[in-house]
C-alpha cells in the first residue's frame, strides 16, 4: 500500500484483514489517551500530551501488531491540534503495516453519512483509516454511503450490534418481527453485506457476556472490546464466541495493555503477551 496516498487498489479488506492477522496474530491494540494515562505517562493534558502518547503508541505497536484502533474521542477533545495528532497516529500506523479501525461510532442520515464517509474512509483526507466503526441505530440502511464506499476502497466499517456496555441491552436485545432481536438483525444484514467476500462489513460485539448472536454466517471481523479493564479475559473468548468463525473474531484491548507505558518495550511487550494469550485460547480451534 502507498501509505502516503492511503489508495489500497483492488485488494478487499477481507485479503487486507486475513494477510495482518495471519502473519501478527489476532489483537486489536487500542490507543485511547485518557487523561488519567496521560498523567500517568507523565505527559500534559493537552493536545501535546495527547501526540506525544500518539507517538510512543505509533511506536510501539504500528510494527508488530496487526489492528490498530485510536479512539477519536480522546483527539477530539482538543480540537484541531488534537485532530492533527490523530492524523499522525493514522498514518504512522499504517506505514508500519498495521491496520487501523478509527473508533469514531458514526451514525446519521444517509446523507451526512456520505460526509463522514468522505472523511474517514476516502484516500485523499488526511483522516482517511482503514475502518470506521459505525452506529446503525439510525437504521442499518443509512450507512450505505459509508458502506459503499468502504467496498469501492478496499476498506470496512464495523457497524455496533451488542456492545461491551450493560446499558445497551434494552435497545439491542428488543424484538422486532418474527421476535427477531435487533442485534441479531444487524448481523443479519452484514452477512448479507458481505456475501461478496470482500468483508466490507464487521461487527463490534462485546467480549464480555455472551451476547447470544448467530455471528457464524459473517464473513468479516468480529471486533471484541472489552478484554482487561472491562473484565473480560482471553480465556473467556472461545465460548463466547463459539458460535462464530473464530479466525474473524478480533479481540480488543486498550487500558490493560496502555497502562504498561511509556516505555516503548513495556507496552509493545504487553501487547504481544495479550496476542499469545489470545492465541493461546482459540488454539486450534480457529
Ligand atoms: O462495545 C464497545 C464498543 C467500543 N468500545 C471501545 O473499545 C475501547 C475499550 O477500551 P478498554 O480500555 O479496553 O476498556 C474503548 O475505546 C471503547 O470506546 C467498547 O469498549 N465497547
């Protein structure tokens, strides 16, 4: 890929995806510069704290672990220096080989979805990632600007269908017709997304209960927060996600592993003992 202009040609994300994964393992290294990390690294709470965290996670991880996901959030906050950092973290990823999964959540009307597609999954913005994760709680269909043109790029969207949080249940777990959950319906309209094979749509799907989803028919990454800060462990990935093709479930960590920083060993260290242990939970199972 030519990191500067962010064009990936024909390749699909599922070719992308599978070719990261098999030669790094299965991790998705968060890089979430919260405040109390930014203490805690000793940098300042500002938008120089929050690049020089960039910096040193870029560092650690753009060269040896397969996804990457800055929470936009935390650049966000500081407006446009802290989206200029963020813009750093990006491409300083992906000139590392690492793929990035901007977690931005976006959702709106198709066609203010079409701008944030623009701006995240288009080669020629600066923001331009690998994926964006998406909200289709504004009805799955509004995200066909983003899903189109993630195809059209070799890039995804990873669209909410249980998350990590308790207090997503009540909306994710009502019944629609057929006593369909809306989750599941989710699910059910990636697959049908992806039954070109380009794995243009994953699904965030919390590692942290069983989330009662039939995840088998995908076809795309599974990504799973919640590992360590949010109690979920490696070993608990296999049965939770026992339903699904456990080669697409991409497990998700940020404070556990972040709070082995700053030091560039220690956390690139962290990082790969979470990708074995991950590894060492599926087995051969995947
Ligand atoms: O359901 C979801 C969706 C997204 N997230 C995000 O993942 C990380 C988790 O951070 P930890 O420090 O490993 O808890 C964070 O950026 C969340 O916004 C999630 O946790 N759950």
């Amino acid at each position: 890929m030519d990191a500067r202009s962010g064009a990936v040609g024909d390749t699909s994300f599922a070719d992308r995806y599978r070719a990261a994964v098999t030669d790094r393992g299965r991790l998705c290294a968060g890089i979430d510069p919260h405040p109390e990390l930014l203490e805690a690294w000793g940098l300042s709470v500002d938008a120089a704290g929050v690049r020089a965290f960039g910096d040193i996670c870029v560092e650690a991880f753009a060269a040896s672990v397969a996804v990457i996901k800055p929470q936009v959030a935390f650049f966000e906050t500081f407006g446009s220096a802290g989206l200029a950092a963020l813009e750093s973290v990006i491409s300083g990823c992906q000139a590392g080989g690492a793929l990035v999964i901007a977690d931005g959540k976006r959702g709106d009307i198709g066609s203010t979805m079409a701008a944030y597609a623009r701006a995240w999954l288009e080669p020629a913005s600066p923001l331009c990632a690998d994926a964006l994760t998406v909200s289709p709680y504004l009805g799955f269909g509004s995200l066909s600007p983003a899903i189109e043109l993630a195809r059209s790029e070799g890039r995804a969207v990873f669209a909410l269908a249980r998350t990590s949080n308790p207090e997503g249940e009540s909306l994710q777990l009502a019944r629609g017709d057929g006593g369909v959950t809306v989750a599941q319906s989710i699910v059910d309209a990636a697959a049908a997304e992806n039954s070109d094979g380009r794995a243009t749509v994953g699904l965030v799907v919390g590692a942290t209960r069983h989330h009662g989803l039939q995840l088998g028919e995908l076809g795309a990454p599974i990504l799973a927060p919640g590992l360590g800060a949010q109690g979920a462990a490696a070993s608990d990935l296999p049965a939770v996600f026992a339903d699904a093709d456990q080669r697409w479930v991409l497990p998700a960590s940020s404070r556990s592993v972040l709070r082995h920083g700053p030091d560039v060993t220690a956390l690139r260290d962290a990082a790969r003992r979470t990708r074995d242990e991950i590894e060492a939970a599926f087995g051969d199972q995947a």
